[in-house]
C-alpha cells in the first residue's frame, strides 16, 4: 500500500496530498486507409451457402437495399411537402410508412452483412443503383405525391418476387423469407393504403345518382 501511495500521490511542502491530473488523449484526425472489404466482394461465414448463391442474393439485396432507401426518402420528402384538404391525414400517413420503410432498410442491410457482403449506404452510391424515378426538388400536387410512391412500391414488388424466387431455388432460405415475410408483405400494404387515396368516388356511384 505504501508503493501504491508512492506512485499515485505526490507531497506537498505542507504535507497535504495533490493527486496529479490525466493527460487528455489526443485524438488522431485525418486518417484515410485502404478499404477492409470492397463493394461488390464476399467474406465467407460458415452458413451452408456457395459462395455463388451469396453473391447473387447479395447483389440482389444491394439492388433492393437502393431502391427502398429512395422510397424511404420520398415518403419523408412528401411528409414535409404535402398539402391541401386531406394534409393532416397523409402528413401522418407518410410518416409512418416512413419508419417502416426505414426498419425494412436496416434488416436488408445487414442480410447483406450476415451473407459477407457489402451493403450500399452513401446517397450517391444508393443514386446510382436504383432505378426508381426521381421526383424534382421542388413541390408536386398530392395526386402526384401518391402516383410516385406508387409506382417506386410496384417497381420494388415486382424486383422482390423475382429475388425471392431466385433465393428460394437457389436454397437461400433466410433472405426468401427476408422478401416475403417483410419487404413483400410491407410493401403490399402500403400500397393499399395509399391507392385508397387516389379512388374516384364517382366511379362507385350508383346509377341514376348522378
């Protein structure tokens, strides 16, 4: 203990005890380094798959990962610049389909991971990848709203079936259900909420009620 004392605690001249104070650590800013893992390469796990089945359903992830991170992105762009009558409803409505979306984003993304591939992140990158139209900056009519998001969610149906498919056959069985179970069944959803908005109520009207 008297060691300890020692090495811990200095006198001084009056005999009181002055505990020396820590050198703040320097954090070390600037670094750049090559990459760990390239785009488009494979680390193996031992999951019971070929490699050539991790590569194709990775690519195929990748390519849904992009497409929902522009479909996320829109439903919040349209959050903050819908307007008219029926505002509050999408405003909310948008939203939530939002945080959905963004929950879909995070399990493929690390689906990506689990296969030992690279998930797409950077908007840039995610740009380049998807095939979805891009809205303009500036603000649409709601109906507009609602027919883009339409159209990016059948474009990202339509993609799922084929990748679940694909997985299936393949025996890939963690990402076919990744595609039914969630990215299917989410998407499907949304839709039917969203149509609901562009129905024409006079088309169901009765005859002779005109």
């Amino acid at each position: 203990m008297a060691n300890r004392s020692a090495e811990t605690h200095t006198h001084r001249s009056n005999g009181s005890h002055h505990v020396p104070r820590a050198k703040p650590s320097q954090a070390l800013y600037g670094q750049r380094a090559p990459e760990v893992q390239p785009y488009g390469t494979l680390v193996c796990y031992p999951l019971g798959l070929g490699d050539d089945v991790r590569a194709q359903s990775a690519l195929d992830l990748n390519i849904t990962l992009a497409d929902t991170c522009v479909l996320r992105d829109m439903y919040k762009k349209h959050h903050w610049q819908t307007w008219g009558p029926t505002f509050y409803q999408l405003h909310l409505l948008f939203d939530k389909h939002y945080a959905e979306q963004a929950e879909l984003v995070d399990k493929v993304a690390e689906r990506v991971q689990t296969l030992g591939g690279v998930a797409i992140a950077m908007a840039h990158d995610i740009a380049e990848l998807s095939e979805i139209e891009r809205p303009p900056r500036g603000r649409e009519e709601v109906p507009v709203q609602v027919s883009r998001l339409l159209e990016a969610h059948e474009h990202i149906l339509i993609r799922s079936r084929t990748a679940a498919r694909r997985a299936a056959d393949r025996g890939d069985d963690g990402t076919n259900d990744l595609y039914v179970s969630d990215i299917l069944r989410t998407n499907e959803t949304q839709v039917w909420f969203l149509a609901e908005h562009l129905a024409d109520p006079s088309a169901a009207a009765p005859r002779g009620s005109r």
